[in-house]
C-alpha cells in the first residue's frame, strides 16, 4: 500500500509536533513536508529526514493532501495553494472570521475540504455525549462549558467549546446564549461559554494529548485500494465519521 504523504502546516505548533512524533511509527503515512512560517527558528532544520521549510507549492506537489494546524491566515494562504494545485485540505484552525468561513466554502466547490474545530476522538464522543445529555435533561437545566488551556491558547472560547455549546444548543433546538459564535467564528476574550441558558451547575472538560495525533494519522493512512486521486474523497468521509466537522467539495 502507498504511503499517504501529508504536508503538515503549522509543523512548529503544539500539534504539528504532536504529528511529527507519532507519524514515524505509524504504516501507511508519511509526513513529505513539514511547513512553519517563514522566518521561524525551525527554518533550516530536518525532523526525520524532512527539512522545515515555507514554500506551500513546493510541499503540495510532493504531497496527496495538506493539514493544517496553523492559524488562520496561513490557512487562507495554504487554501489558495491547494485549489492552485488541485490537491485536498484538512484544517482543524479555528478564529476564522465570516470572510474566511466563505473562502473555505468556496474552495471546497474545486477541492475536497475538511474543517473540523477538534481531531480529537474523544472530543468527538464527548460532543455527541453532551447533545444527548442535553437532549435528555431538556431546557429545564441549565448548561456552562468550562475550560482551561495553556498560556499560549490563541483563542477563548475555543474552538472545541464552541462545537460542544453548538451541539447542546442544536440538540434542544435553540441558538446558543449570548449570540456565541459558531466553532469556525473568530474566538471571544472570556473562556466561559454559555449556551442555551445562563450558566448554573453543568461543567465539560476536555484534554488533548499524543493519543489524538495517532488516531488522526491513522484515519489518513488507511485510504481505500485505488489511485491516488481517489484518496480525498475517502480520506475526508473516514474523517467526517470520528469528527464534528464541516465538509465542502465535489
């Protein structure tokens, strides 16, 4: 079976190390390119036998599909790599703002597209856990996500919190409080995310750890048998089946 080679965006950040450390123990995947901002101290430096670099078209034709876990204007950036090139993009970047969520859309029309606010399996099952517990309690309780993140966190609430408040609120078909923005809008300074009602008794948490890094490399290094241009498709249904996500393409 052929490797599938990814070229990874954001290589430099918390999890594109996570990536590169579990990448080379994994069959069936391989990272071709390993992507930071230009300037970056990485620049230069190999890690397994792949130098960090910032050119997007030179990653993308060594490359089946770009991921991305960088932020959000080196996504758009990477976004009009990709259509140029006609290859794939998953990203997992949260803060886009409207103007970003459309050039995504827009983009997904020419190329397979994958946004997902958390890669996470165990996030993914505590979003479908948290909707059925909405569900179930109903409007009568009130419901609060609480959250703790490391310095560095770049947006608050995160991404994963807005996906877990629009999931209760979806699931007891209300908006979410506060006019909450959804898991692709752009973050807010408070890391408290009220939905459906004002916050009272119900917290949520969540870690993320080296376990997600390998659970995303082996959804994408299991394509079907066929030829590489069938390999999008695939790869981006295996995904969409473990995620909360949002998918465009043909």
């Amino acid at each position: 079976m052929t490797d599938t080679r990814i070229a990874l965006l954001g290589a430099g950040g918390r999890m594109g190390q996570a990536i590169l450390a579990a990448a080379p123990g994994l069959a069936g995947v391989r990272i071709s390119a390993a992507l930071v901002r230009a300037g970056s101290p990485l620049a230069g430096r190999t890690v397994e036998g792949v130098p960090y670099g910032s050119d997007l078209a030179a990653a993308l034709a060594v490359a089946d599909v770009m991921v991305d876990f960088s932020v959000p204007a080196s996504t758009l950036d990477a976004l009009d790599a990709c259509v140029a090139a006609g290859k794939p993009m998953v990203t997992g970047v949260t803060g886009l703002d409207t103007a970003g969520k459309e050039r995504i859309q827009t983009a997904g029309r020419r190329i397979p597209v994958l946004a997902a606010p958390n890669m996470s399996l165990g996030v993914a099952l505590l979003t479908q856990l948290a909707a059925t517990a909405a569900r179930t309690l109903g409007p009568d309780f009130d419901i609060a996500i609480s959250e703790t993140h490391h310095r560095h966190k770049r947006d608050a609430p995160s991404g994963t919190a807005l996906a877990l408040a629009d999931a209760m609120s979806r699931a007891l078909g209300q908006r979410q409080g506060n006019g909450a923005p959804d898991p692709y809008g752009p973050g807010t300074s408070s890391a408290s995310t009220p939905c459906c009602s004002p916050a009272r008794a119900s917290v949520l948490r969540s870690a993320i750890g080296p376990a997600a890094a390998r659970v995303f490399l082996r959804v994408l290094s299991r394509p079907p048998s066929g030829s590489p241009g069938n390999r999008p498709e695939s790869t981006r249904s295996r995904i969409c089946s473990r995620s909360t996500t949002k998918t465009w393409g043909p």
